[in-house]
C-alpha cells in the first residue's frame, strides 16, 4: 500500500511506501491525516495504518522540474488510454504513437508521444491525425512533476481524493 504525502499547504508532493510514512510521522516530520482501517502493531504501540500524510515543513519544489519522457509516463499522462478512440485496453497493448510521424520531421517529446491502441495506430499509420480522419482526445503535453507524481497511484485510493481534486485538471497540463 502507498502513502499520499502532501507538502504543509496541502499539496501533493509525493507517494511513499508505509514504512517510510510511518518513519515520518516517528521522527514528527510528518502529521497524520488520514489513516486506513487497519492498525500498524508494535510491542508497546499501535497505530493507525496512513494512507495521507502532511509535512510539518513546507519543500519548494523547483518550478521548472520536468519529468523525463518514457513509454511508461506517456502511457500514465495518458491514463492508458487510447487518445483517438478512448479505449482502455490495458499498459500491454497499448502502442506509443508519434502525432507527427518521425519521418516527417516529428520528434521523440511529451508534445508528440500519445498512448494508442494498435487498431488506431495502424489506421492512422504515417500521416498526421487529420489526415487520416482522426482527432486527438486531448492535447499532449509535459506534465508537472506534482501532478505527476501521484497519476500512476491515486486513481484507485478513495482517501486521496478530495486532496487530488484540485490537481486532476492540471494533471495533463
């Protein structure tokens, strides 16, 4: 299970495993903010198991941090989903897809990499999308590292929600 941490304004800023949440919160690093069900058991304690934890100190993040390009981060920007015809065949079939092909002069960046399915990637083949009569669902572009950090994770996590909320919008931005 995967820990939510958000900075001391409530940001997300990362995901980190339970033992490394519970070693914040020990050291008081770190406040609990929502806890799981379950309890975390020790000789002399038990805690609750945290699912949302808050910084006690507040971490800049550097405003132009990026994320380095990868099949995996396209295919988590893109919420492995097909981005000409919205389905969601799963990460193992899913193909990268340069909108401008690289024959003709596209490059390898977060701006021309899309997830799509093998059917529209073959379709669409290499021309561009308006070509071959297809429109992409949504513009690709780099995503922000604090966006970023949580799209492989939070999507499954209930307790994280309403801290993501506000972030999802800017996730594909």
């Amino acid at each position: 299970m995967a820990v939510l941490v958000l900075n001391a304004s409530y940001e997300p800023l990362n995901v980190v495993s339970v033992r490394r949440a519970v070693v914040l919160l020990l050291l008081e690093k770190a406040q609990l903010i929502e806890a799981a069900e379950a309890r975390i058991r020790a000789e002399r304690m038990s805690i609750p198991q945290p699912a949302v934890i808050r910084l006690v100190a507040y971490v800049k993040i550097p405003y132009g941090l990026r994320m380095p390009l990868s099949r995996r981060g396209v295919l988590t920007r893109d919420r492995q989903t097909c981005q000409y015809c919205g389905a969601q065949p799963g990460r193992g079939a899913l193909t990268l897809d340069h909108v401008v092909p690289r024959s003709r002069g596209g490059l390898r960046t977060w701006q021309n990499l899309v997830a799509a399915c093998s059917s529209c990637n073959r379709r669409k083949g290499n021309r561009l999308p308006r070509e071959a009569g297809m429109a992409l669902r949504v513009k690709p572009q780099a995503p922000r590292y604090v966006a970023f950090a949580w799209l492989d994770h939070g999507e499954g996590n209930h307790l994280w929600r309403k801290y993501l909320a506000p972030y999802r919008d800017r996730a594909d931005t």
